[in-house]
C-alpha cells in the first residue's frame, strides 16, 4: 500500500487544517507532526484521521511543521504503519491588526 501525502487547506497563527486525499475505508488514519529539528519518534505527536481533514491545533505561530499521514488495515492491531512522503507547512505569522474583538500593543 501507498499512502498519498497529505495535503494543506488552511492555516493560522496556531492550527494547520490537513487533508488526506483518497482516503481508503479499509484503512486507519492518523497525522504525525513534528518541528524539523525534532526526530520521527514516540514523542511526535499524533492526531487521528476519522475524516478526511483533519485540524492540527495549538501549535506555535511563526513555525514549520513536518507532516505525514500513517496508515494501516483496520482492526489489524499487529500491523505495521504504513508512512507517506513528508510535507512542510509553516503556521501564520501573528497578525496585529486591531479588530473589535481583538487588539494589539507593540512595545
């Protein structure tokens, strides 16, 4: 099995939303996402797929992201994951435009 690498719909200062195209109801999902000069390891972080986007929250403003989407058979609690190619997607830099809702101070 190949797994298609996800793709970028939205983002702001602190979420990434991600998109897994052509995803296989057979299948298990799951975003891995780290920074860069982090290690693919148990401390990346993993945010399960039960649809085809998927938001990615309280990250840093101003950040790179490395993401890839895991997959596997359902119900096969032994089975390897299967990784896609890596994409990197940057959050927003932080806005400070005053709103009615919202205003800034710089210092």
């Amino acid at each position: 099995m190949q797994v298609s690498p996800p793709r970028c719909v939205s983002r702001t200062e602190v979420t990434i939303v991600m998109e897994i195209p052509n995803m296989d109801p057979g299948f298990e999902y799951q975003f891995q996402y780290k920074q860069p000069h982090e290690e693919w390891d148990a401390s990346s972080m993993v945010v399960p797929a039960t649809s085809p986007k998927t938001m990615l929250d309280e990250l840093n403003p101003s950040c790179s992201y490395h993401i890839r989407v895991m997959a596997k058979a359902k119900g096969d609690a032994g089975g390897l994951w299967v990784y896609s190619d890596v994409v990197a997607v940057d959050t927003e830099v932080p806005g400070c435009t005053p709103t009615p809702t919202c205003s800034c101070t710089i210092l």
